[in-house]
C-alpha cells in the first residue's frame, strides 16, 4: 500500500512539474513573439520615415526645378509680346 502510494504521488508530481516546465516556455515563446513584433515594427518605421524623407526631398527639388522653367518661359514669352507690339 506504501508503495502504490509513493509510486502515486511520485507520478503527479513528475505530471505538475512538466506541465509547469511547458507553461514557462509558452511564455518565453510569447515575449519572443512579442520582442520579435516589436523590431519588426522599428525596422518597418525606419524604412517609411527614409522614404518619406527622400520622396520629400525629390517633391521639393522637381517643385524648384518646374518654377524655375516656368519663370524662364514667362519671361520668353514677355520678351515676345514686347517685341510683336513694338
């Protein structure tokens, strides 16, 4: 009787020892997860403040190049009105 106790009790303790041992690794593999998403998520940050930051910079320089030709052109075409009513 002893002995199908000890064999009894040595065999729910071995069941609730591994079963916790699993619980924690589930944990692990979630804060894993979680630090894993968080980078991802750093990583995916950088890349679109980089673009946005070079889209910008080209929308500024095609804005001063089109000004620029469009000032150009305005003053050709003052210069020709000026020349056809004189």
């Amino acid at each position: 009787m002893n002995i199908l106790r000890n064999t009894a009790l040595a065999l729910l303790l071995g069941i609730s020892v591994s079963a916790f041992a699993q619980d924690s690794g589930a944990k692990q593999d979630m804060k894993d997860a979680g630090s894993d998403t968080k980078s991802a998520a750093k990583e995916a940050g950088s890349g679109v403040k980089k673009g946005s930051k070079k889209a910008a910079h080209a929308t500024k320089k095609g804005t001063k190049k089109a000004a620029h030709k469009t000032a150009e052109k305005t003053g050709d075409a003052a210069d020709k009105v000026q020349q056809k009513t004189q």
